[in-house]
C-alpha cells in the first residue's frame, strides 16, 4: 500500500515505516500536501535523526513530548529517523509510543521492521510497505546481492576488504550496517522469509550486537557470512 493511502487521515499516534532517505521525503510531502502540517519554522514539528537512537535520545522525545504544542489546537509531528536502536531506548520509548500525548503523532522509519522488539511493533501501526525490509538506492545495494550469491569464502573475503578500509578511515561502522541492512533487504527479496529464515536470524542476531557500544563488527559480518 502507498504511503499517501495509508495516510488519507492521522488516524493514529504512533507509526512504523521500514525504509530510508526516499521514504522520508515522502512522508513529508505527505504531511505538507494532504494535512497541511508545516515542516520548516514550525516549533511543533521535530524531525530528528540517528545514527544509533540510545536510551538518552528516547528520553529527550518523551521530555519534547511532555511539552504542549506552542499554537492552540496544533499537532505535535514527531519523525524519528533511525538507523539502528538500542533496547534500552526502546523500553524508555513503551510507554509514550502505548499512550502518546492526544496532540502528538510519532513516525518511527527505520530500515529494517528487525530492529524493532515486539512490544514496541505491537503500539505501532504499520504504514506503507510491509516488507521486512526494502532494498536501499546506496552504493552497498550492488555489494549486498555480491555478497548473497558469493561462496563463504568469497563473503569473508569482501568482509576482510571492508574491514581494511574502515581501519584505513575510507569506510565507517556505518558502511558495515548499511551493508547489513541491504542483505537483509536481498535476502528477504530474493529467498522470502521461510526459506531465508536462517540468514535472516542470524542478520537479527548481528544488527542487535552491532548497536552495542563495542561490537567487534568483522565477527559479526564473518557470523552472518556462514550461516547464508
């Protein structure tokens, strides 16, 4: 279903949308065109990105969210970008995404639906696509149905060349769950979430110890390159 149906109303309070930089475009030009919700010099509209959302950025939103709109009548937009989320900060998001503030709509867009634990998905609507995962426009797309269709060793070998270039500073951590979010996107596309189950598992496993302060991101890459 497309985003513009699935938002003729704000019917909701708290939503979910898998998807990335085009999907967030999008869904702005949604609140500008059809609720006329302004996006730019509006202090009730809160647009925010992460590269990680931690415990302490879930608790700025639930404080941003405990402060009426500034004009009367007004909706407070809350647009939480993320790449990845800890369970920390998804706890401290339950209770304000289970009984949000009657003036405040929350969109949650992330890559993968993975990333988010079933008590959160549960005070979610989903709208928009309802893949697990949609294959992104970046430069890891082509690297990831490498990846997919490569031998074991093959994938070790790609892995070992990222990891070169991210201790050589050309590459960051952020390349590596970027790569891992296109995988997935791959894997889901071409396999289907019964017979990719396995690589799909242990992409879970990856992505949720990748968002720990400390991962050791070649072991986690070389864990999902084996069980494909």
């Amino acid at each position: 279903m497309l985003l513009s149906d699935s938002l003729k109303t704000l019917s909701h309070h708290a939503y979910f949308l898998v998807g990335s930089e085009e999907t967030h475009a999008e869904l702005v030009s949604i609140l500008e065109k059809k609720h006329k919700i302004a996006t730019h010099a509006n202090p009730d509209f809160f647009d925010l990105k992460y590269m990680t959302m931690t415990v302490d950025d879930a608790r700025e939103v639930k404080s941003l969210a405990g402060t009426k709109p500034m004009y009367e009548n007004a909706k407070e937009i809350f647009i939480l970008m993320m790449n990845g989320i800890t369970i920390e900060a998804q706890n401290a998001l339950l209770k304000l995404l289970e009984e949000p503030p009657e003036y405040a709509h929350f969109f949650l867009i992330v890559p993968s639906a993975h990333l988010l634990l079933p008590t959160v998905k549960s005070r979610l609507s989903l709208i928009g696509s309802d893949h697990a995962s949609t294959v992104s426009d970046s430069a890891t797309a082509k690297e990831a149905k490498e990846f997919v269709k490569a031998t074991p060793a093959e994938r070790l070998e790609m892995i070992k060349a990222l990891m070169d270039a991210i201790s050589k500073e050309k590459k960051t951590k952020q390349d590596a769950i970027d790569l891992l979010n296109d995988i997935e996107a791959v894997v889901y596309k071409e396999n289907g979430a019964k017979e990719g189950k396995k690589a799909l598992d242990a992409i879970d496993t990856a992505r949720k110890y990748l968002n720990d302060r400390a991962p050791s991101v070649k072991m986690l890459l070389e864990y999902v390159a084996l069980n494909m």
